[in-house]
C-alpha cells in the first residue's frame, strides 16, 4: 500500500517532535551543571564558591532531601558525587 502524504507529514512531526524533545532535555541537563569561576562546566550537582572550594549536592530520591559538601579539589568533589548517587540509586 502507498502511503498518503498525510500519512509521511504525521511520522515526520512525530520524528521532529522527538528530536525536539531530546534537544530540550540535553539543554535543561546541562543548564543544571554549575561552573567554575573561570567560566568552565564542572558537571550536575558540582558548583565552585567564590572562596574556591567546590561544593557537592545529591539528592536522594527516597527523601527528597539534598545532601551536600564542600571539597578543596574538583576531582574529589566528582567523585563523592558519583559514589553517592551510586550508592543513593542502589539503595546501599
């Protein structure tokens, strides 16, 4: 069966709207990084203060509830972040 040009334009908006929608969700995930006093994104859930230290902020979905904490380096900051998502997400 040939399909109709009605047919193919309804696929395509639903195809656009799908590209669409992944390219507003890319923006609001990546609006939500915080960056560094030079300017640089330092990824979801990692801010860096004006005195220099960065902070930290997880929220546990069974709670709601925000945890944060403060770190002297970026790397130790990343990587508390990323434990206790994991360990949050896994129920540990």
């Amino acid at each position: 069966k040939q399909k109709t040009a009605y047919e193919i334009g309804v696929r395509l908006v639903g195809s656009e709207m799908c590209i669409r929608d992944r390219f507003q969700t890319a923006y609001y995930e990546r609006s939500k990084m915080g960056k560094s006093q030079k300017g640089k994104e330092l990824g979801i859930g990692i801010s860096q203060r004006k005195d220099g230290l960065y902070t930290g902020r997880v929220t546990d979905p069974r709670t709601g509830k925000r945890i944060q904490k403060y770190f002297h380096k970026l790397q130790e900051c990343r990587k508390w972040v990323a434990d206790t998502q994991y360990e949050l997400h896994m129920g540990m």
